[in-house]
C-alpha cells in the first residue's frame, strides 16, 4: 500500500509540475500580448485623435469622453488580448504533449 501512495504521489507532483510549466507560459503569453497590444492602441489612438493617449484618465484636466473613451478601449482591447494569448498559449502546450498519431504496421 506505501508504494500506491508513493506512486500517486509522483504522479500529483508531475501534474503540478505541468500546472505550473503551463501557466508560466500562458502568464508570459498575456505580458507579451497586453505589451504589445498596449503600444498598438496607443500608436494608433494618436493617429486618429491627434493626441497623445491620457496618462491618467481620472485627471479633471482630461475631458470626460476621452477618459471614458481611452478607459473603455484599453479595457477592451487588453482583455481581449490576454484571454486570446492565454488560450492560444495552452493550446499550443496540450497540442505539443499530445503524442503523435503513428501507424500501424
């Protein structure tokens, strides 16, 4: 019976291991595409308004629809970035554990 339990311990460890080998890549997947998401949204908010995004949205001196507008579409744009590098991340990690179909024969 100890070695049921020895073994089952292994294997918890193992898939912890996995757990968190997965999550540091989706983790890193989401800083990459909120990075890059963040500057392409910035780039082009300053294309179409001719400013500069606002630092500070809860500035008094940054007008309402700017700061509401700015707020709504980095919320938006960033979370959907992070949910799509996150999902694409683990895919890629459970495609590459799965093992290769082989023939038979």
């Amino acid at each position: 019976m100890p070695r049921n339990r020895q073994s089952r311990g292994f294997q918890l460890f193992d898939g912890l291991t996995n757990l968190t080998a997965d999550g540091i890549v989706a983790g890193l997947a989401a800083l990459g595409a909120t990075f890059i998401a963040r500057k392409v949204l910035a780039f082009l908010w300053t294309k179409v308004t001719g400013k500069e995004p606002p630092t500070n949205p809860e500035d008094p001196e940054v007008a309402l629809p700017e700061a509401l507008s700015w707020s709504m579409l980095v919320g938006l744009v960033l979370g959907s970035a992070r949910v799509l590098a996150i999902r694409a991340a683990r895919s890629r990690s459970h495609t590459a554990r799965e093992p290769a179909d082989t023939p038979n024969g």
